[in-house]
C-alpha cells in the first residue's frame, strides 16, 4: 500500500466515527423532544432548558443529608 492509500484509509475511518457519533447525539436530541413533548404533553423545546435536566437527573440521585 502506498503513503496516500494510508491516510486515506485513516482519514476516512475517523470519519465514519464523527458520522457515527453525530448520528447518535442527533437521535438522542429528537429522542428527547418527541419523548418529552409528544408523550410528554410538554413544549419539545422545553427539553433544552436546565431545570428540564435537573429535573429528570433529580429521579437517579440521592439526596444528600447535611448535618
């Protein structure tokens, strides 16, 4: 193989990999929107505000007690 024949080949793996990763946030943020104003009888919108998102983290955490 040649030098050029290399890079490409590498140029074009990592490129795969951006797609791939675009693709997968694209389908979260959609996710989200439809999940939250279709099923949700939300504003789709509203999922990007931060009190959306502390909302919905506030289901995984545990409160802390301060003493």
């Amino acid at each position: 193989m040649t030098k050029e024949k290399i890079v490409l080949q590498i140029v074009t793996f990592v490129l795969k990999i951006l797609l791939v990763i675009i693709l997968i946030a694209l389908a979260f943020v959609v996710g989200a929107m439809i999940g939250y104003g279709v099923l949700g009888d939300g504003n789709p919108f509203a999922v990007f505000e931060k009190e959306t998102w502390v909302h919905i983290f506030s289901y995984f955490t545990k409160p802390t007690i301060v003493n």
